[in-house]
C-alpha cells in the first residue's frame, strides 16, 4: 500500500466517525482500526531490520571401529544480519557477518573450521530521483581468536586484527532493486592491519599479509567494485553472492584482490534450515605454502572455502 493510499484511508477513518460507528460491526469498526494503526505506523517507518542465527552441532564416536577413523564433536555459529535506513533522499545500508566453528578430534588439539567478523556500511543521497547514489563505503574484516597452522598445531598464524582489513572511500552505487546493488569507487583506501607481533619469525625482510616485519599497517589507494545480488530460487531456497575487486594504484594494480562469497539457504521448516556457503579469496599480498608436483612453493594463491550446514534457525 503506497503512501498516498494510506492517507486516504486514515482520513476517511478519522473524518467519518458517525458513519464508522453507526453501519459497521464492532468487528468491522476493529479491524478498520488495527489497519489504520498499520498503516500509520508503516508510513513513518524509516529503518527495515533482520538477521538470521543458524547453530550447527555433529558428533561421532567410534569404539573398536575396525575400518579405522576418529571420535570427534564439531560445531558451527553463523549469523546474518542487517539493518537499512531510508529517509527521502538518503539511504543507508548497514550489514554484519559473524561465524565461528570448531572441531575436535579424538587424541588432537581443537581447531578452527571457521572464523569471520565482517561490517559493512554504506551511506548513499539519491541523484535526481534516479537509480544512482553519491555513496561513502566503509568495510572492516577480521576474526575473533588465534588460528595454528595446519600440520604444526602449535605454530601461530594468524590472531585477532592479524590480519584486520578496513576500506573506506566515495563512489556510486547503482540500485535498480532490492536485489540488486553495483557499487564502484575511483577512490577507495585499504588498511591491512596485523596488530600481534608475535606472528613474524624475527627475519627483518619477513612480510605477513604484506605488512612488513616491525611494522602494524600496510596503507593502499586504489579503485574498487563491489556487486550484490539476491533472489529466491524456489519456494523455500534462496541465493545470495557478493563480491569485492580492490586494485592499488601505489603498486602493481594489474593484481586485483578477490573476495567473492556465495550463500544458498534452504528452509525446511520455520525452525530448520540447510545452507552452503562458498569463499574464495585471491590477495596478492599473501603468501600462500603449498606443494605443486612435488616441490614447496610459497606465494599468492586463490583460497578457497566451502561450508555445508543444516540446523537450528532463529529468523528476526
């Protein structure tokens, strides 16, 4: 209902009390009243607010199991929220990205299997009543604990605001819909931050997320792009992706970094739903060691996750 209907029917409500009250059921005379405190309320709205918070949990426990394999207990934490502002000709999107996950093994120390903390915020005043907003973008990213190296569990690699990632800069935003965002800025900075020091071996020429050692911050300026798009596929499956391109002008900008999510959500119920989660991260300023036709290579490489979850669901 558009806003020049609701106040045409909260005028005829609130001029017209004899005839409301003399030729409507008390029922009838209810229900005009609970629609027009709706649409009152609806017309004021200003802020569209949501999340959702899925807890995963799988446990294994084998005794004597002659075909081999491990005891383990894992469990996963996701939420998704978001929180939007429209007021005339301003609009300001807001979105939180929080997951953590952790595995034990039988006889092994317990790991991560997933860590992420991701803001996004986005200020934007719409151009002549048009689909383009003048926007300023600000993105942070991190994790919340300590992660160890894969084959040395004892060995550090990563913590807390190590790295950190904070973007902010002005540009456009182009928004046909709801379901579809395109945003592009000629101006774009980028903070690396590696805030624990006990991270670097001690070598003065080491670099860990292309920050150098004795150093905190690693500063680019450069141009950006990021495409949102959503849509349901099916009754009860939904698709989202989003992706970022960075370039840095101050240094090799032919390497552009990737961070390019994908999410599909299936409900089964209000309470159960099933989602796989898809990563994938290209930054040349990480050093990636792996093992390529049998020889140990250390330098920029595309990671990638995958994550497959069903469980409790809250919706709000």
């Amino acid at each position: 209902m558009n806003t020049v209907v609701r106040s045409l029917l909260i005028t005829l409500v609130c001029t017209s009390p004899a005839w409301a009250q003399g030729d409507l059921s008390q029922e009838d005379r209810e229900r005009i009243k609970k629609a027009t405190e709706s649409a009152q309320a609806d017309s004021g709205k200003v802020w569209t607010k949501g999340g959702v918070f899925q807890l995963n949990f799988s446990q294994v426990q084998l005794v004597n199991w002659a075909a081999g394999g491990a005891s383990s207990i894992s469990g996963l934490a996701q939420f998704n929220g978001f929180a939007n502002m429209r007021r005339g000709s301003w609009a300001w999107d807001n979105s939180l990205i929080m997951a953590y996950g952790a595995i034990n093994e039988s006889g092994k120390r317990s790991r991560k299997s997933d860590d992420r903390f991701e803001l996004n915020s986005r200020l934007g005043y719409q151009l002549n009543k048009s689909n383009w907003f003048a926007s300023a973008l600000f993105q942070f990213r991190s994790q919340f604990t300590v992660g160890y190296d894969v084959d040395i569990d004892t060995l550090k690699i990563s913590n807390l605001l190590a790295p950190g990632y904070v973007l902010l800069g002005l540009g456009f935003d182009y928004k046909p819909t709801d379901k579809f965002s395109f945003y592009i800025s000629p101006a774009m900075t980028k903070t690396t931050i590696v805030a624990d020091q006990s991270l670097f071996s001690g070598d003065p020429n080491q670099t860990l997320f292309g920050v150098r050692a004795g150093e905190t911050t690693l500063f680019e300026m450069g141009a950006f792009a990021k495409i949102f798009y959503t849509t349901p596929l099916a009754e009860n499956i939904t698709f989202l992706t989003r992706v970022d391109f960075f370039s840095n002008y101050l240094r090799e900008p032919e390497n552009i970094d990737v961070n390019w999510e994908m999410l599909f959500t299936f409900k089964v119920n209000n309470w159960f739903a099933a989602t796989i989660n898809t990563l994938l991260i290209y930054d040349h300023d990480i050093d990636i060691v792996r093992e390529e036709e049998g020889v140990l290579k250390t330098g920029p490489a595309t990671q990638f996750k995958q994550t497959l979850a069903m469980g409790l669901t809250f919706k709000f």
